[in-house]
C-alpha cells in the first residue's frame, strides 16, 4: 500500500509542478507610471529647494559678515574680533550642520515616500497574483538573474490596471 502510494505521488508530481502558473512584472516600468510616484518627486523637489534656498540664505548670511569682518578686522578692538570670529565660525558650524540635516532629512523623505509607493504596487502584484492563480509573480526589474519570459506570463499590465494606470 505505502509503495502504490509513492508511485502515485511519483507520477502525479509532473503533472502538478506543470500546472502551476508563474508569472513576471516590471516594477521599473510601473513605478514611474503611479501618480504617487509622480507626486512624491515634486513633493520632494520642492522639499529639496526649499533646503537649498534656506542654505543659500545662510551661505550668504556667512559671506556677508565674513566680508564686512575682514574689511573692518585692522581697526576693530581685540574683544570685538574675537566676538566677530567666534560668530563667524558659530555660523559657519550652523551652515555645516544645516547641511548635513537637510540631506539626512531628505533622505528619510524620499524612503518614506518610496515606501508608501512600493507597499502599494506589492499589494496590487498580489491581489493580481491570487486573482490569476499565480505561485509566484517575478518582478524583472529587481536584478535576477534569469527569467524565462515564455514560460511565466507577462503581469505588468493587469498590475498597472490595478493601480488605476493606462
């Protein structure tokens, strides 16, 4: 009884593993299409300028007084230079830090918006994935190796229906 039974597991094995439906997306080809995406790149464009005009500002601010302290520094007292270099180099530091933060808080932005966009499109592959009976879903644009396009079908469109995208 247990060998009819391994000889059937034997001979269904093929017929199932054919059954199976694999299927492969291209998430560089959607990502770009969402109006999400298309969002969050201006949101962070404009995030992006305002740090560097606020940069600038600060820049200019260093500039000025750096300017008017040399033009002055041979006439001016020792307790007013000393005053003037340790504001200049204050501000100097605060340009420095400023710059580091904003990157940083760009940064944190831009994964934050990424994020949202690519929870979405996963929840989109899968909801096509369980609909059409899919074991897996490959996406082509995430570096492997090796699909065999003929023999998984093609699901970057009924993702991008599925994302309300034409």
């Amino acid at each position: 009884m247990k060998k009819h039974l391994i000889m059937l597991a034997l001979v269904l094995a093929p017929l199932t593993i054919s059954a199976q439906k694999f299927g492969h997306v291209n998430t560089q080809v959607i990502i770009p299409s969402m109006p999400e995406y298309t969002q969050a790149q201006t949101e962070l464009q404009n995030l992006e300028k305002q740090y560097t005009d606020d940069l600038k500002r600060l820049e200019d601010e260093f500039t000025k007084k750096n300017e008017e302290y040399t033009s002055q520094q041979e006439t001016l007292p020792q307790n007013i230079k000393e005053r003037r270099e340790k504001e200049l180099q204050d501000l100097y530091t605060r340009m420095q830090q400023y710059s580091q933060e904003s990157g940083q808080n760009l940064d944190h932005a831009r994964q934050e918006q990424l994020q949202a966009i690519n929870e979405k499109l996963l929840k989109a592959i899968k909801e096509v994935g369980t609909e059409g009976g899919y074991l897996y879903i490959f996406d082509l644009g995430s570096g492997i190796p090796f699909i065999n396009e003929t023999m998984s079908t093609d699901v970057t469109e009924q993702v991008k229906a599925k994302l309300g995208i034409k």
